[in-house]
C-alpha cells in the first residue's frame, strides 16, 4: 500500500506546486499586462519599511504623452493615517494608486516610502508592503479557505478563521454546508460583489501589509445594503497608512485628510469638516451625495414594500 500512495502524495504535491505556479503567473499577467516596461534598476534595492509613510512629490503623468492625467500631485499619508482621494470619474483617483503599486511610472516628480524613492526600490518588496483591496475582487476556482489564504500561504486554520472574522464573512461561510471548503468562483458558488469583496478584505488581514489601499466599491446600492463591509474597512486600514479611493463620498467622513482631485489636479484639501465649512467643490458633491442617498433610499424603501 505504501508503494501506492507514495507516488500518489508526490502527485498530490506537484499538483499544489503546479497550481500555485499558476496563480504566480496569473499574477504576473496581471502585472505585465499593465506595462511591461516597468523593470527593476540593476541596482534597485529592496525597500525597507519603518513607519510606512507615503509621499507624492510633485507627481506628473500621462498614459499617452498628448493627454497629462495628473498634474503636479503633491500629498503624503502619514505613518498609521488614512487619505481619501476623491473627485469626479476621470479625475486620476485610480491613477494614483496604480502609480504607488508602480504598475506605471511618473513622467516627472516623486513617489516615497519612508524616504525612498519607489522607482529605485525591488518591485516584489514593494508590492509585498502594500496591499490593496479592489473594488472587483478576481476569486479562484477552489475553496474559500484557499482564497482567504491566498493572503499568506503559511497561515494557520485558526489565523484564516480569524481574518474571516474580522472581515465579517465568518457567519456566512460557517452557515455553507461546506464551510471553509465550499468550492467558489465560476466552477462553485457565486459570491455576491459584497461577499467577494469581504474576502479580499480578510486575505488582506492575512498579509497584513503595511500599506493598504482601498478602491472602493462605486455602486450606492452596494454601500447600501453592505454596510458590513465598511466596518471591515475601518478594522483593517485602523494604525495602517492607508489611501482609500473614494467613489462615495459617505465613507470619508473620518479620513485624517480628503484630497479634492479635477482633471489631475488637487483643488482642495483638508478634513470632511474643514472641506465643508470652505464651501466649495467638496461641499457641492456632498449636498449631490446627499440627495442621491436620499433618492436611494426611497427607491429600496418602495422595493420593501412592494
Ligand atoms: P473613476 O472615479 O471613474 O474610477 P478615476 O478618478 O479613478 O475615475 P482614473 O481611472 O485614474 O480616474 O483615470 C483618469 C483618466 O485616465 C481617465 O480619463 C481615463 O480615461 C484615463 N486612463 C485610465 N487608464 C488608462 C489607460 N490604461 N490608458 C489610457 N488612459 C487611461
């Protein structure tokens, strides 16, 4: 029996090999997709993280060199502090997040990590400092517990639990008949986008980065109805730098600092308070916001009734 299960354990092992070489690759598709040119200087360093601040110095760049997307974008995140970023669509909000994952580089100024100058440092310790949540989380065919491990490979059972509590998703796998070996993606059970987007949260806690960036979901109805998912958010970005990409306007109440962006320009800044006082960009899309939630409200209230 020995000698039949020998082999098949080495299968089983080069299964798992080969699969997680396929998620790496899938990552790195991702990745290159975006912009093969991106490369390590040959002598860039690894970057190394002490209080994990952020800062854009003067920041320009453009996809296409006729059409400048950010211009001169000058911010920093404090070590542990939270920055939202908001404006109208189009205005550069995701650019500046891409730009710090380095998934493209300025055309002129600056991007620092604790004094360090992004382009200069190794892409793979860059990327492992900072994590992100997305607004659309990708899930692999296989089990939720392996997409939540996907946050880092060594942890525990009890460690995956725990971020699936602290993501508040803990509930609904438990109630799976399954559990946490219930098969997801397009071969298993369809996640709703909230769902999906609470278990990017608790990979996120499992990696536990340093950096957090939150993209957050654009849909009103979503923030609605998933009012959980922003509890998670607060859990996670609380003592971490964090930049949240603001679609609504709801979640940036408590943010340390709002930068108001038009067209790849910072044309305010400051707390929700100060920014509203001001009366000016800021306060007229919290006025629209408002309307639009009340608006909101009214439409789920008529489907409850219905
Ligand atoms: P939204 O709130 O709609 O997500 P945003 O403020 O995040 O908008 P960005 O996604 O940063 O805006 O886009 C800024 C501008 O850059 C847009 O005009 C967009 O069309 C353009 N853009 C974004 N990605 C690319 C790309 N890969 N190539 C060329 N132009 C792009």
């Amino acid at each position: 029996l020995i000698q039949l299960y020998m082999p098949l354990n080495f299968m089983g092992m080069v299964y798992r090999q080969i699969k997680q070489a396929v998620i790496d690759i899938d990552d790195m598709f991702a990745i290159l997709a975006r912009n093969p040119e991106i490369r390590d200087a040959p002598d860039a360093r690894p970057l190394v993280i002490d209080q994990a601040a952020v800062a854009f110095e003067d920041v320009h760049f453009a996809y296409r060199a006729d059409r400048p997307i950010l211009r001169g974008i000058s911010f920093s995140v404090p070590a542990g502090k939270t920055v939202a970023l908001v404006g109208p669509s189009g205005a550069g909000k995701s650019t500046i997040s891409r730009l710090l994952f380095r998934f493209y580089e300025p055309q002129s100024g600056r991007i620092r990590i604790d004094g360090q100058d992004i382009a200069q440092t190794q892409q793979k310790s860059l990327r492992s400092a900072i994590g992100m949540v997305p607004q659309d989380t990708v899930l692999f065919n296989d089990t939720i517990g392996y997409n939540i491990r996907y946050g880092r490979w060594d942890a525990t059972e009890a460690e995956i639990r725990e971020a699936a509590r602290l993501a508040q998703i803990d509930s609904f796998i438990e109630s799976l008949p399954e559990g946490y070996d219930t098969q997801v993606g397009e071969r298993g059970l369809k996640l709703s986008g909230g769902e999906k987007q609470r278990v990017a949260i608790a990979r996120t806690i499992l990696k536990s980065p340093p950096i957090l960036i939150l993209d957050e979901a654009t849909s009103a109805l979503d923030s609605f109805t998933e009012k959980e998912i922003q509890d998670a958010l607060d859990r996670v970005s609380r003592d971490r730098t964090t930049l949240v990409i603001a679609h609504r306007l709801s979640t940036v109440v408590g943010a340390d600092e709002i930068i108001v962006l038009d067209k790849g320009e910072i044309v305010e800044r400051g707390t929700h308070m100060d920014l509203l006082e001001s009366g000016g960009v800021y306060a007229a899309m919290w006025n629209r916001q408002r309307e639009i939630d009340e608006a909101t409200r009214t439409l789920l209230r008529a489907q409850e009734e219905e």
